[in-house]
C-alpha cells in the first residue's frame, strides 16, 4: 500500500487521504487566496509518476489514480505562489 510523508509549509489547508491508499489518493485544498495550483506524486527515489494542476481557485478536489503503482512509499507535493505542501 502507498503511504505518504507531509510537511506543512503552506498557509492553505490540504488533506490527503486515504493513508495508507490502494487504488486513489484524493486530494482537497482550500485557501483563503485564489492560487494555480500544481499537484506532484513521487515515488521515493524521485521520479515523477503524475502531475496535476488547476486554475486558480481557493478550493479544488483532485485525485491520483494508485491502481497500477507498486505497494511503497510516495510522496505527494502541493505548491502555489504561497508555498509548498510535501
């Protein structure tokens, strides 16, 4: 099962979840500040598996689709003008 690491260095609430996940990842962000979002999955060694973004918005709902990864662990990167999310 994927599971994720977070560091919170962003004035935007993120939640991430299910943790530990098997089949997606959904993704809620809200803000009090419209941003461009951009949404990475990683794997552990650093590459790039998926990328997300949206318009600028204060809230958005993405989710990665977890299907055909292996079980270990990713890591999911939120960032905007404000910061980052990791």
């Amino acid at each position: 099962m994927p599971s994720l690491h977070a560091n919170l260095a962003l004035d935007t609430g993120v939640k991430i979840f299910p943790n530990p996940a098997t089949d997606f990842l959904e993704v809620k962000i809200k803000s009090n500040e419209p941003y461009k979002f951009v949404l990475l999955l990683n794997g552990t060694e650093g590459r790039l598996i998926d990328r997300q973004t949206t318009d600028k918005t204060a809230q958005a709902n993405l989710r990665f689709d977890l299907k055909n990864l292996a079980a270990g662990d990713y890591t999911v990167t939120v960032s905007s003008q404000a910061g980052h999310f990791e």
